[in-house]
C-alpha cells in the first residue's frame, strides 16, 4: 500500500514534523510504501521530504493530512482525492491567546479552524493524535473519528551523543527546573515565572529555570515575560531561555533537570511530556486539555494554579528521594504505552 502524508511545514526540531518522520519509519517497517510531502521544508530535511507539487504527492492509496495551521492550497487538494483521505489533527491554539499580544497570529488561528471546519463531511475519517482532539473534531461534525496517538523517535532524548561544554556549565549547585517548548501564550511562561518568586520566597534561592524553545514566535508576548522578571528583580542568569537547540543538546538539558514543569493550559498532545518520561525526569504538570490524558496518571498533577503549592509539589520532587522515585517508576509504566509496538498496532488498525 502507498501511504502519503502531507505536512504543512516540515521543520527539524517540530513536534508536528518530527513525528510525520517517525510515522514514515514506522509504516515502512510494516511494508508500505511511505511518502512525505510538504509545502515547505527545511534545506537539511530535502532529502527526505519531497515537495507537494510532486505528482507522487496525489497518488497514496491512502493520504495522511497532518493538520495544525491553515494550508488552503493542501486543504482544498485533500478535500478533492477520490479516496484514501485520512485528516490527522493535532490541535490549533485558540485564538483568544493571540489576541493581546499578535493580531496576525489571532487572524491566523481563526482561519485554521474555519479552514479544519471546511473538511467535515470532505474525508474518509478524522483522527486526533488524542482523546482531547478527537472529541474537538466531532463538535465540529466529523462523523467518522478516532484517535492516533503522536509517535515520537526517543532516540533523540535516550542515547544522545554527551556534550561536556554544556554538561560543565549546568553541573553547579542550582537546581534547574525545565520547560520544553515555543515561548507562546497558551504555555503560561509568566506562571512560571510567578513560580520562580514563590520558590525562591518560600523554599530556596539556588536554583535555575530553562526553558528550551522558540522564543521568537510572539515578540510581545516575550517581552511580557521579560518585563515580568524584571518587576520581581529576577536574575537573568537564573531563567535562560535558549531558543532551538540540537538534539544532543535538547538531551542534556533533559538530564541534567530534576524537575519538569509545564504550566501550559492548552495542549493538543504536548510531546515533551512523553521526552521527560523517557529521560526519567519526574513531571510537575498543571491538569489541562490533552495533559491528563498524555500522562495517564503518571507524574503529579495540580489544579487550580496555587503557586505557594505549587513551589512545594516542586521541592519535593527535587529533594524527596523516595517520592521521585515512585513518580519515575509510574511514568516508567506509562511510557510503555507509547512503544513502537502500540504504535504499529494503532497504525494497523486505523489503515484497515
């Protein structure tokens, strides 16, 4: 069988095209002849990725429409396949977060659900790569839905080559506390920020934040950030925020954390959560959207946001021994469930 996806964007280091990589990998495995195809793709990823004005693009037996941010040009192709077409959803950020910091990205997460609303009744079957995106998709009347989760190549995390440099420079006598992720408004930075105050007031003042990520894609909604540090006289030094990082890197940062801590109130999936499992980080998670269900009661959960609660949950990850363990071992169990068989086996029966 030919199984094609077609990807809006396909860039290194995106959960979104990472995971179309890792689909391909695993549906060749079972046999099948596997195409990528993208409207746009990163120089270093030509060689594996094809454009979509290629002919072979049209001709799958069965096309995977990876659908996250608004294509026209790729929607309106897929409507019109005679056959075969199979809408992977992995979530658009509702546009309400946009609204106060970019009126073009507002504009732009409009018009991808009205663009995702314009295919009901135009696909053979809509998936979400979860529960909380599948559910999304059948509001909008989806009639024929399902669920396949995202599949992520831990390779990256698990067996990364060492870096000493950067080893060095986290080996100190801070803690550091990690968040993995685009610097957008949804992830709540300024919650972590407001986090960093209350553990300094109430627990300890040596540690550091690092939050590994674009950090470029809402100009105003950094500076918000920023600004925030600067009115609690937050050190610089303390909270660095990386941009893009090389796998090896992204690796490191993982392992030399001792707690990861995700403040995100909306979540279509959230990969890095799977990434912190598989790096045994233990996983401080507000409870939202997709990220019960990602986690599957592993790692420790809170809600409402009680920062002073907060601040200690994240202490006691860090200094209590016996409770990081138990949290490791349950995540340990939980990210079974995301092994390449469970994967294979979602990818068989959704092919039929």
């Amino acid at each position: 069988m030919i199984v094609n996806q077609w990807l809006p964007a396909a860039h290194r280091g995106d959960a979104i095209g990472d995971s179309a990589r890792r689909l391909r990998d695993l549906l060749t495995g079972m046999g099948h002849r596997a195409g990528l195809f993208a409207l746009t793709v990163d120089a270093d990823l030509a060689p594996e990725v094809r454009p979509f004005t290629d002919p072979e693009a049209r001709r799958g037996d069965v096309t995977i429409f990876h659908f996250a941010l608004p294509a026209p040009v790729m929607t309106e192709a897929f409507a019109k396949l005679r056959s075969g077409r199979m809408l992977l959803y992995h979530n658009v950020t509702p546009a309400a977060y946009f609204a106060p910091h970019d009126p073009a990205l507002f504009r732009l997460a409009v018009i991808a659900r009205q663009e995702l609303a314009s295919l009901v009744g135009r696909v053979d079957v809509a998936l979400g790569v979860s529960e909380f995106n599948r559910r999304e998709l059948e509001a909008l009347g989806f009639d024929r839905t399902g669920v396949l989760p995202l599949t992520i190549d831990l390779s990256r995390i698990t067996k990364a080559a060492p870096r000493p440099a950067l080893d060095k420079f986290l080996d100190d006598d801070y803690v550091n506390f990690l968040f993995v992720g685009r610097i957008a408004p949804n992830k709540k930075i300024e919650d972590l920020i407001r986090l960093g105050e209350y553990y300094k007031r109430y627990v300890d003042a040596y540690y550091r934040f690092i939050f590994v990520g674009r950090y470029d894609a809402v100009p105003r909604y950094y500076s918000t950030v920023r600004a925030l540090m600067a009115e609690f006289r937050l050190l610089d030094e303390r909270f660095v925020f990386t941009g893009p990082v090389s796998d090896e890197d992204l690796a490191i940062y993982y392992r030399t954390a001792s707690v990861y801590i995700s403040m995100s109130e909306h979540e279509g999936f959230c990969a890095p959560l799977v990434e912190a499992m598989a790096a045994d980080v233990p996983i401080l998670a507000y409870s939202a959207a997709a990220v019960p269900e990602t986690l599957g009661g592993a790692g420790v959960q809170f809600a409402p946001k009680d920062l002073e609660y907060v601040a200690e949950l994240t202490a006691a990850l860090t200094y209590d021994d016996d409770l990081r363990a138990a949290v490791i071992a349950g995540q340990r169990r939980r990210l079974l469930d995301f092994g390449d068989d469970r994967s294979v086996a979602h990818l068989a029966a959704v092919l039929g």
